[in-house]
C-alpha cells in the first residue's frame, strides 16, 4: 500500500488525500507528530514532507508532485495528455495565486501586516486570478460542474481547497466567490467518499 509521511495537519498534504479519497483508493496516512519529527526526518529522501513512498520503497518528494502522480493513477488526470495539459494549466494558474496568498497573507506572522496584505491581496491579486480560472474553465469545460472535460479532475480538487482557504481568510468573499465556484463546489461536497473523509478527518489548526 502507498504511504503517505506529513504532519497531523491539512495544508500541503490535503489535496493528496482528496484525491486518494475522491478516487476511492486506500492509502496509508502517517501523520508525523513534531516531537517525533527528528526520527523521520533522516528517512525521507528531502528531509522535508510530504513523502509518498511506494511498496518498492521509492520516494516521491513535493505536494504537487505527488498529486499529479496519485491523479494519473487513479484516473484524475485526464483521459490523454491533451486533457491533462489542460488540468495543468488550471492547477498551475491556482498555484500562481497560491503562492501571493500563502506568501504575503497566509505565512505573515505580524497580524497588523497580514491585515494590510490581505487586503492588497482581495483587491488587487484574488479577482485577476480568479478570472483566470473562469477563462480555462470557459475554454476547456464540458460541464459546468468541472473546470475540464465533464467529470472531476485534481484541478478541481485543488481549486476547491485554495478557494477554501481563502474564504477561511477573508468570509466577506465568500457570496462573490460562490458566484464562480458553487458548481463545482456543491458536486465534491456532495461526493460520498469526500463527504465521509471530511466528517472523519482530524481536527487540525491548518
């Protein structure tokens, strides 16, 4: 069986787990406790997390790394590699948004500061890229329910959780955001298997 390696937490490893758990397939989830982090840390091929290790005991580092490969394994990838570059492209315009939002807001220890950059983030940034999204959905989509072809893909997945997050961070987004995302948003909240997951899953920080 696959083994994940993260931390008793979300953040970079819940978008792994969203897709073992969309797809139906089991895993094995070790979330590392931080005092014991030290024992692991010389095992894992980075000394970082998260690490997905195959029964051969190779190791594959990097979230989105990881996702992309557990995706194609279990059919969330697309169905050829015209379908795939397009779920690439919606999961790479997200990560672009990611990483000012997790860089200036989500990371910034000084809650004055997080403040002023969550708002330079909800005006100048969030609607650009969310515009973007709405652009490859419009090109690449089939059903309004998903951002390419006509069933669910880990763009979709990985859309839903940093649209989450920033709902999380700023809940007067979340009517304008509902507007773009609720289609896609209401088919996993009403996925069984996601459903299940998130009613299970450990209450972490983030």
């Amino acid at each position: 069986m696959l083994k994940l390696y993260y931390f008793n937490l979300r953040a970079r490893a819940e978008l792994i787990r969203l897709i073992f758990v969309a797809a139906g397939r089991a895993w094995n989830d070790i979330r590392i406790e931080f005092t014991k982090w030290p024992e692991y840390k010389p095992k894992m091929i980075l000394g970082q997390c998260p690490v997905l290790e195959l029964p051969d005991g190779t190791q594959i580092p990097q979230s989105l790394s990881i996702a992309r490969y557990i995706a194609h394994e279990t059919g969330l990838a697309g169905t050829d590699n015209l379908e795939s570059a397009k779920i690439d492209a919606v999961v790479d315009t997200q990560r672009d948004m990611n990483e000012i939002f997790h860089t200036k807001v989500l990371f910034e220890k000084d809650e004055n500061k997080k403040s002023e950059e969550l708002e330079k983030f909800l005006a100048n940034d969030l609607f650009k890229y969310v515009n973007q999204l709405m652009a490859l959905k419009k090109a690449y989509s089939m059903d309004t329910n998903y951002f390419v072809g006509n069933k669910l893909s880990w763009a979709d997945l990985y859309v839903y959780l940093s649209i989450e997050r920033v709902i999380k961070a700023a809940p007067q987004m979340k009517t304008q955001l509902d507007n773009h995302f609720k289609d896609t948003f209401d088919v996993i909240n009403n996925n069984q298997n996601i459903k299940k997951y998130f009613n299970e899953r450990p209450d972490t920080p983030f």
